[in-house]
C-alpha cells in the first residue's frame, strides 16, 4: 500500500477533530473586512447564526499577529463569542515553523494549512522537493499535536513537464504527516470531479471548504453555483472526511451576508 493510499497512520486514526460536532465552522478569511472593521461584532453575528466553529488565517510572521490581533487576544475574542478556532492557514517553511508553533500556541489550533499561489517557473521537481518538505513540517506539528495540510488552488490540477502538481504533492506525502483539505469549488474549478480525486486518494481529505463557483468560475453562495453538494454525502467516507467549512469570497463587500446564507444553506440541507 502506497503513501497516497493509507490512512492508517493519518488523522482518522489519531482521532483528530472527533471532539468536534457535527455543525459546519466558517473560514474568518471570508469576513476579514468585516473583522477588520469590527471584529467583536462580526463575531457576534456569526455566533447569532449558530457558528461555533472557525477557521482562521491571517497570520503575519513579522508582527507575530493573527488578523491583527496578538494570538492570545484573538482567542480570548473567539471564546467570548462561544466558538472555537479549530486551526488557521498560514505561510510555513521549515524556518518558520517553530515560531508559529510558539506564536499561535495559545489558540489551541488543531490544524495548521498551508496552500501555494501559482508559478508558471516552478517545475516537477520542485513540487517533488516542496512534498519533502511538507512531510518535515508535519513530522514537527504533529510533536505539537497539530496537523498539518495542504490547501488545494485549481492550477495544481494543471501537469507541468507531464505531471499534476496535485498527484505530486499526494503520492509523495506521508498521510501520518500531511493532511490535505479540498476546495471543492477550486477542484470543480479546475476540470476535476471531486469523486475522481477521493477515489484516486482515498482517505486524504479529512477537511473541506465548501465553497461554491458558477459555471465561469466566479464565486457563489453555497447552492447558488456548479458544486454538487449533494452528490458527494456520499463520497465523504471515501474522502475521509472528518469536518467542513464553509467559505465565501475573502474581498467580498457583503461578507457576513455571503458567509451566512451559504452557512445556512449547508445547515438547511444537512450538508456537514
């Protein structure tokens, strides 16, 4: 059994997120001008809606801060609000991932993603070497208790010199170290059926974003574009899905209203 294929060794078994219930998070990067604007209230509102979990991002490595704010006071914002930050993107290499560990220690994350803008120079080989180095982040995160992953854009879906950065990344990452959480929208985006991929992988998507594109590809409300939501409930043990969160347009001018009715969408129809 190969690398790509096990799971054995990977966050199913280590029981990660199973203290989580059952109801979706939201991605704060969704609402970031609304946080910026009012962060408490922002809260607010999206604990009125019934969140109770987030996923965060934001982080800077040189002021040390989590959307702006120092990680100890971020999270002091969430638990008054009544919620839960469940992990956050970030930029990691291998210099710095101790001090985000450090950094972000008081927010008690359960994951750490990372993602990749594209490149038109970047080669196979340096997705082979980038995989490598994903599978030494993770051996240190999980020392730490936190998982780390990668989040898919759709130019991974593209081969560069015959061959998909998506399948590199996957068949050269260890899943005991490397989770991997799927962009539905990005993957529909890109051409990919969502079934092709957990079929392919089965076991390395415990995490989703559950975002939703037109035809076109331009943003939508969950419901409102191409993402069959329906059609992959039952691709999710497949997947080895463990929780979804929904995300929204990060530039968005009506964030909250964005994030909400797609939230309440995948509520209503029991989508998580």
């Amino acid at each position: 059994m190969t690398a790509a294929q096990s799971s054995e060794t990977g966050p199913q078994a280590s029981g990660f997120l199973t203290q989580i219930s059952r109801s979706p998070g939201v991605q704060l990067w969704s609402v970031k001008n609304d946080l910026f604007r009012n962060f408490d209230a922002t809260l607010e509102t999206l604990a009125d809606a019934g969140v109770r979990y987030v996923e965060a991002a934001g982080y800077d490595l040189e002021s040390r801060t989590l959307l702006g704010l120092k990680p100890e006071v971020f999270q002091q914002k969430i638990e008054a609000a009544g919620m839960q930050c469940i992990g956050t993107h970030a930029a990691v290499s291998p210099d710095t991932i101790g001090q985000i560990l450090d950094d972000l220690s008081p927010v008690n994350i359960t994951s750490l993603i990372t993602s990749m803008y594209p490149d038109e120079n970047r080669t196979a080989n340096d997705y082979y070497r980038i995989a490598e180095r994903y599978n030494h982040i993770g051996s240190i995160t999980k020392n730490a208790g936190i998982h780390f992953g990668y989040h898919n854009h759709h130019f991974e879906f593209t081969a560069v010199q015959g061959e998909r950065p998506i399948d590199i990344l996957l068949k050269n990452t260890d899943p005991g170290q490397v989770v991997f959480e799927a962009d539905l929208g990005w993957v529909v985006q890109a051409g990919e059926t969502p079934e092709a991929l957990f079929n392919r992988y089965p076991g390395r998507f415990p995490l989703w974003h559950l975002r939703d594109v037109t035809a076109g590809g331009a943003p939508a409300n969950a419901g409102d574009g191409i993402v069959d939501f329906h059609s992959l409930q039952p691709l999710k043990k497949q997947a080895g899905f463990l929780y979804g969160i929904v995300e929204t347009p990060s530039a968005a001018t009506d964030g909250l209203n964005r994030v909400i009715a797609s939230f309440n969408y995948i509520m209503r129809e029991q989508l998580y």
